[in-house]
C-alpha cells in the first residue's frame, strides 16, 4: 500500500490519486524499484484537495493535524480491507495519517517500522519533492534515495 498526503490538482479533477506530474515520478520509481503498479493499492492520507485559489489556478495548501486525523478513518477501513503487509507513506501527512502522529522523515527514513496491526511501514519523500528540488545532482540523488526506499517493499513482503 502506497499512502500519499492529499489529492492534487489533477487528481482531484479525475477522481484519481497520483494521476499528475507527482504520479508519472512515482510510476518511474515504481518500475525502477522492481515493482507493479497494478499489484498496489494507492490512496491518500487525506481524501480532499485543500486549495487556495488564484486567479483560474487551485494552488496546494498543506492540510493541517486536524484535517489529516478526521480523514484517518477512512485510511484504516482502506487498511482493513486490503490488508498490506507493506504501507508506504510518502510524505509528513502520510506518516501522520498510518502511524497516528508525528514522525520526521530524516529520523525515519528507509526503513522497515512494525505498526500495531502487524503491518510494516516505510516512510519516503512524497514524489512531488523531488519535482520541486532545484539542483539536478540533488535531484538525481534523492530520485535514487526514492526508489531505494521503494524497493524495500519487495523485501518486506
């Protein structure tokens, strides 16, 4: 299982998660990591796009601690019914909404983490850090650092 923050632009337009320039990032490091789209579940921490207009444009507001809670009952009917063995979060809304609090990604990155229903989770940059990185070298570095944590999955499971 593959949890993001919120839905962006894109997807909230298409009903989707991960169908934007986020998505096509993870949809390389997905191949890249040795893994199948099609054999994850991929949802968001948070159900709805929280967004401040600007002109025609929907620009990203970051959601807070309240909204990212309200939405975890909808993550944990999503865990119950997959069941994974494996949770992905990508990204500080991410980790709030699997694990129930505040972890830092430096602390706990790339790493396998026990979770109370016996699931594993691996904590990640969300995909659209990597397009917002200015350095190419950084770029190419986190990318790596990306489908590294990716490829934990295939470990774990």
């Amino acid at each position: 299982m593959l949890v993001g923050e919120q839905p962006g632009d894109q997807e909230d337009r298409q009903g989707l998660p991960f169908v934007g320039p986020a998505g096509r990032v993870l949809d390389e490091a997905i191949a890249e990591a040795g893994l199948e789209r099609s054999e994850l579940f991929v949802t968001n921490a948070v159900k709805h796009f929280k967004f401040e207009p600007r002109g025609k444009r929907r620009l990203h507001k970051r959601p807070d601690a309240y909204e990212i809670d309200q939405c975890r009952q909808w993550l944990d009917f999503e865990r119950a019914l997959v069941k994974p063995r494996v949770i992905v979060a990508m990204g500080a809304s991410a980790i709030r909404g699997v694990f129930g609090k505040t972890l830092t990604i430096a602390s706990s990155r790339g790493r396998l983490m026990p979770l109370a229903d016996g699931a594993q989770m691996i904590v990640t940059v969300h995909p659209s850090y990597l397009l917002r990185i200015p350095d190419e070298a950084d770029k190419r570095k986190q990318y790596r650092l990306f489908v590294r944590d990716l490829a934990l999955c295939k470990k774990a499971a």
